[in-house]
C-alpha cells in the first residue's frame, strides 16, 4: 500500500482575491436588504418646511418650539388634505397668512419672516435612512435674525422629523454607529 502524502498546491491570484470578493458581495447585500427595508429614496421633489430660531439662548429656542407646536397641526392639516404635489403647493399657500400670523404673535417681538426657495439642509437621519445634505425646495420661517437651531419637516411624503435632543429637552447627542465595523470589531473583542 502506498503512502499518504500532502499534495502542494500553489495559490494563484484568484485564490488570494476570493475572500475579499465573498466579502463585498456580503456587503451589497446586507445594504440592499436595509434599503428594501427602509423604502428606498425618498423623493428629490419633497416640499420642506424650516423654523430657524433668533439663537440658541432657551429663551429664543422655547419661542421656536412654541411656535413648531402651533404651526405643526396646520402643516399636518394642510397634507392631510392633499392628494397630490399640486393640491400641497395650493394648500400650503392657503396657509401662509396664517402661519406667519402665529409665528408673528409669538414671536416675543423679533421680527418672522416666510418664504419659500431654494434652501441648503443639512444631512437628517431617520431610522435607518439619512437624509442627505442637499438644496431642496422649501418654506423657511425666520425668527429674528435665524441663527439658532432649527427644525425642519419634509411635507411629502407625510413625515416630519423634529429633532430628538429638542423632543426630549437632553443636549447629548446619539452615538452613530456602523454594523459592519461593530461586527469586524467583536471578532477582535
């Protein structure tokens, strides 16, 4: 009988590329199992609406949140009642009087400003969506001169996202994390 013996094998080029290849595969499809899960992209042409505060004293943030809470049952209103982009546009033009006649009465005399245009925001995340930084078409309400914190709401689709620090009245803010560096690094924990 004859002997065992190992038989060398020389790796090639594809042998030492595979596991990197398995390894970006993973990776797309864990990213389009989160986008299927989360909805995909929101639409570019979402109306927005922004409250930028006198500053960031208590007191001028307190003004700002006084002002979203009684402005925000009309914006819901006015989407509430739109069955398309035409029908919000027409809405929220119905309200602008209104809007501005509530921001202006408790505004603690800084002068309100609303317009809409072109405006630059910054990235939100949402859930597991992020909202990326863009120009988007928009409503701004300025209290005073509008160097403050700010809130803002996307009007179409019907989601709005106050900010979470402003909701629950905490400065800290949430650590963001990554799956797949928290994975790779527990194998080495």
């Amino acid at each position: 009988m004859l002997e065992d013996y190992e038989v060398a094998r020389k790796k090639t080029l594809w042998d030492k590329l595979l596991p990197y290849i398995e390894f970006i595969i993973v990776l797309l499809i864990i990213q389009s199992i989160i986008t299927l899960f989360t909805g995909g992209v929101e639409e570019e042409d979402t109306i927005r609406f922004r409250l930028l505060a006198h500053s960031d004293a208590p007191v001028d943030q307190q003004i700002k949140r006084n002002i979203q809470r009684e402005i925000e049952p009309l914006i819901a209103k006015a989407v509430a009642d739109s069955q398309s982009d035409q029908e919000l546009v027409d809405n929220l033009v119905a309200i602008e009087e209104t809007v501005l006649e509530v921001a202006e009465s408790l505004s603690n005399g800084h002068a309100v400003t609303l317009e809409r245009t072109e405006a630059l925001f910054p990235p939100k995340r949402s859930g597991l969506f992020i909202h990326p930084q863009a120009t988007y078409d928009a409503y701004i309400l300025t209290i005073g001169s509008g160097r403050g914190d700010n809130w803002w709401c996307a009007l179409f689709p019907k989601i709005c996202f106050p900010d979470q620090k402003e909701e629950q009245g905490k400065e800290e803010e949430e650590e963001v994390t990554f799956f797949v560096w928290e994975w790779i690094k527990s194998w080495f924990s």
